[in-house]
C-alpha cells in the first residue's frame, strides 16, 4: 500500500515550528518529533518511528536531523525531506550566522569575559552531555572499558585520522566482545524495494574519497573547506556534541578559526533551538579562508549535511534487513562506546584546556555544570547566565 503524502507547505511549516521552539539537544529532538509526528499528527505509528531512530543512530552523522530528513522522505518524497530538513535547520541557521558577523565586526574578542563565559558554558554542557551518553551507552563494565581505553589513546595521539580509528576499533571489539549482549531481532525484515539506492551510497563513498584527492589537483579554498566539513558529517557518530574534536581539527588546528571564536560558537550554539550541526553555519561565517561570510556560512553548513542525505537515502530501503543481525547490533554497541571515549578526549583538549586555565574559572565551571545538572536550568538559559555573569567575573 503506497505511503500517505502530505502537502509540501505543511511538512515545511511543520519542521519549522520545531525549528523556532525544540531546544535541549538531540535526544530531546527526537522526543519533539515523536509528539509531533507520532502521536498528534499520527503521520507515522510507533514501531515505524522506533525504526527510523534506530537507523539514524547506526548511521554516522546528527541523529536528530537525519529522523527528520527521514520522515520528510516519506510524507513527500525528495522534496518533502528537504523542505523538512530546511524548516528544521533555518531557524538556527539564520541566528548562528548572524552570531558569526557580529563577532567579525567586533574584531579580537579573546579577553572578553561574555567570551570566558561563553567557553565555560561549553564545559558544562560537554561535560554533561558525556554523563548522560556514558549512563546510556557504556552500561556496563566492557563497554567502559572501551570507551576509557579510546578517550586515553586519543588524549596521547591527537589526530583526526586516529579519531575515525578508534572509532573502526570500537566497532571490531563489538563484533569480538559483545556478540551475546546484542540480541538477535525476533521481527523478520519486511521486503523493501532497493531500488536505485545504491547510487547514494556510492556517491557517499566518492566524495569522501574523491575530494582529498581533488583537494590535492585543484587547491582552491571553497574545495578544502567542502572537503573539511564533508568529513567532518561523514566520520562523526553519534552526531551533536560528537562533531566537536574533527571540526575542531579541520577549522582550528590549520588555522583557520581561533580557539576562542570556535568555543564562543560552540557555547552559543546551546543557547538556539534546532540542530547543534548548525555550529558549522557559524564556522564557515568565521572562516579565514574560503568565501566567509554568509556564503562560506551556507557551504558549511551544506557540506556538514551531504553525507546524512546520501546515506539515509541509500540505507533506509536496506534497513530492514541489517537490524536483524547481531553482529550489526554488537558492531553498534562498540562503536557507540568509543563515541564516549572521542567526546572524552574532546573535552580535555580543546576544552578544558583552553577554558579552565585557574582556580576562578574552575569554580564558575563547577557552578555552571551544577545548574545544568541538578536542577532545571535549560541550556540556553545556562549559556545567556554564563556570558552575562562571565561579562562581571571574568
């Protein structure tokens, strides 16, 4: 029976009400989702939402973006996802490129204390956000070990190309350590029409492949920007706070952004609603080479998402069968638990190190991370309490 469809303007003015109000980050993303799309518009019914989910969390890339690129996909087809996936990202889009000309126009702004502020809010939100995926994804005593073993060997050896091993390591170990914890799905798979859906997934693989390669023929600046961020959105899982060490790689370790802008971003991007992957908007505005500006904000932003499009594309008829197998299961656990161990090291270095430089700022990390914590303080709250408090402390 072929899928209902919805007009294109309401999957866009649906999507984009979630854009202006879905704070909170990804996990909370998906719950606004499910409300939304499940239970009051009853667009798709629960188990079919559950599968969507457990796709785009296989899959590497912003969990919560790819759900609903996916359900855009089925309510409208190709338009529908994109429109869904513009109504979704637009909103913060619009606010975190604004947020990257204004810091232009204000010129050096490491000393500022709002910027102090700013980078201690993203060591409680970081901080936090590991907690909470540490509680989730590493339950138990093998998955912490992985998880600690990859943050210990990526605190020692920083490079980008050892964060995607560690990653590839995790998934191994989950195939040789955790085959009896992954069950085997009792649901057999549903016929699903492949298609021309391998097409996605070779053009996935070309580009990631491809344009280091073109980079090298053809050293144009927009070519290395779009190759930076296209790596960044195809080696990420896990998604939000996850992307922060490779863009940190690409952006500040060339030279491209300094270490105080790209924390300041980063800690701004928890005060908006919508996807966190929007803090490439902002780095691709902040940029030194390439375009800048609001065209080398839109490459940016544009580029992070090409693989989330290709793959969900080229994976999703191809779903039903994988989720059956254990060993597809086991590979996801290990790779989950090293996700831990990235966001791990991330936050040793460039976080802690270049935020939490004395005892002052220790305490104000302290405070802030307690308020995000235990009580009900938003995010974005935290980040507007932290810029203003860091204006008078810091």
């Amino acid at each position: 029976m072929p899928e209902q469809r919805s007009s294109r303007g309401t999957i866009f003015l649906s999507f984009l009400k979630l854009g202006c109000t879905a704070f909170g980050g990804p996990v909370a993303h998906l719950g606004f989702f499910q409300e939304e799309f499940v239970r009051r518009r009853k667009w798709l019914q629960e188990a079919e939402y559950a599968d969507l989910v457990a796709l785009c969390q296989f899959l590497p890339g912003p969990a919560s973006s790819q759900v609903g690129f996916a359900i855009g996909l089925k309510r409208g087809g190709l338009a529908g996802a994109f429109l869904a996936w513009t109504g979704f990202t637009l909103p913060s889009a619009v606010l975190m490129i604004g947020f990257a000309l204004g810091l232009a126009a204000l010129g050096d702004i490491g000393n500022a204390g709002w910027i102090s502020g700013l980078k201690l809010a993203a060591v409680a939100v970081v901080a936090n956000a590991i907690w909470n995926m540490a509680t989730k994804l590493c339950p138990d005593r093998k998955r912490a070990l992985m998880a600690l073993a990859g943050a210990a060997w990526l605190v020692v050896v920083d490079h980008p190309l050892w964060q995607v091993a560690v990653i590839g390591a995790g998934a191994l170990a989950g195939l040789v350590l955790l085959r009896e914890d992954a069950q085997q799905s009792d649901n057999p798979p549903h016929e699903t029409a492949t298609g021309k859906a391998w097409l996605y997934l070779a053009a996935f693989a070309v580009l990631l492949l491809g344009l280091p390669v073109l980079r090298e023929f053809h050293p144009a600046a927009w070519l290395a920007v779009s190759d930076a961020f296209y790596r960044a959105g195809s080696l990420v899982f896990g998604g939000g706070h996850v992307v922060l060490p490779l863009l940190d790689a690409y952006t500040v370790n060339p030279g491209w952004v300094t270490e105080d802008t790209f924390l300041a971003g980063y800690g701004a991007v928890q005060a908006v609603p919508g996807p966190l992957f929007t803090f490439s908007a902002f780095l691709g505005g902040s940029l030194s080479i390439g375009p800048g500006g609001i065209i080398g904000a839109l490459l940016a932003l544009v580029m992070i998402y090409v693989p989330s499009w290709l793959l969900v594309l080229g994976a999703l008829p191809y779903w039903e069968r994988l989720r059956t197998f254990a060993s597809a299961r086991a590979a996801l656990m290990g790779t989950n638990a090293a996700v831990v161990g990235l966001l791990v090291a991330a936050f040793h270095d460039p976080i802690w190190t270049s935020s939490v430089t004395d005892s002052t700022r220790l305490a104000f990390a302290l405070v802030a991370f307690g308020l995000l914590r235990f009580t009900p303080t938003p995010p974005w709250l935290l980040v507007l309490l932290c810029g203003g408090a860091g204006s008078f402390l810091l």
